[in-house]
C-alpha cells in the first residue's frame, strides 16, 4: 500500500489570491490571515500576487485567466457573501463556489475556497480573524497541501510511465 500526501513545506511554490472588493473590511483580514500561513509555511513574498475583483460573481473568470497563464501552483479565492434582504446573495454565492471548482477541475490546478457565506457581518468578522479562526490562512494551506499532493501523484505517475 502506499500513502500519497501532501507536506506543508511552501518553499519554490507560487500563489495567485484572488480577493473580492466586496466586503472589503472582511476580505482583507482573510488576505491578511493568508499571506502570514504562507509566509509560516516558506512561501516567498514575492511568489505571492493579489488580484482584485470587484466581488465574488467575478471570481470564476478571473481564477480561469490566472490557471491558464500557467504561472502558479494554486489559486486562493478570498471575499464573503453575506446574506441581505433579497436572495441575490443566493445566486453571487452559487455561480462563484461552482465556477471556482469548474475551473480547478477543467484546468487541474488548486482552487482554495475561502469565501464566507454566512447570515451576518457578525459571523463573517468571527471567520476572518477572531473566534473561529481565520477562514483565508485555513483555505491558504489546503491549497499548499493540495499543490504539494499534486505533485506528488504526478511525480508517481511519471514514475510508473517510464
Ligand atoms: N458580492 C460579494 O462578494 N459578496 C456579496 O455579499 C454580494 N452581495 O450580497 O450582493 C456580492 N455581490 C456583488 C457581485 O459579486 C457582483 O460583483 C455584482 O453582481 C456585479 O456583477
């Protein structure tokens, strides 16, 4: 039997954040959560780039152009969908989560899922830093480990192919 995992050592590897405008106030505590478990984990500075977007309907595409620039090894969606009096927020919600896993799937690179969606302001301020931890350094290392056991199977596909 064997076992294929990913380590959480972030050295070589590059990340693209994509962070919604929207809810600006939670977006950049997630962003902020992000970059420091990247930089815990010895991910470079410099491997690290932010890409706005004005919320999180446009997320898809803009994670869609980056997977196909070729230039990282995983995308980190960031923003928070929070309820509000019609169901807007319903449909903004939706099409991002799905989007943001067609374009993982379809161009087989790692798409963090760190948009909250919740009811209140309350409940996202509690995800982006205080009580329930912070939602952008937990979706920042699921992509690391997701890109590091990438490449691990494809080092072991390449492996069995010779
Ligand atoms: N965008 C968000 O990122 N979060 C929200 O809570 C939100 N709500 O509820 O409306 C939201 N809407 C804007 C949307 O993402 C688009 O930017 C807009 O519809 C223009 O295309």
């Amino acid at each position: 039997m064997r076992i294929i995992e990913g380590n959480m050592i972030g050295t070589g590897l590059r990340f693209a954040i994509i962070a919604s405008r929207f809810n600006e106030l939670i977006t950049s505590k997630l962003i902020e959560g992000a970059k420091d478990a990247l930089s815990r984990h010895d991910v470079r500075h410099q491997d690290v780039d932010i890409y706005w977007t004005p919320g999180a309907w446009e997320q898809p595409l803009v994670a869609k152009e980056i997977a196909l620039s070729g230039k990282y090894d995983a995308i980190i969606a960031l923003g928070a969908v929070i309820k509000g009096d019609t169901s807007h927020n319903e449909y903004v919600a939706g099409e991002a989560s799905k989007g943001l896993a067609i374009v993982a799937l379809e161009h087989r690179i790692p798409v963090g899922f760190g948009i909250i969606t919740c009811d209140t302001l309350e409940q996202a301020l509690m995800r982006s830093g205080s009580k329930a931890g912070n939602k952008g350094a937990e979706t920042a290392l699921a992509a690391l480990e997701t890109a590091n056991v990438l490449k691990e199977a494809r080092t072991k596909k390449e492996s069995k192919d010779v």
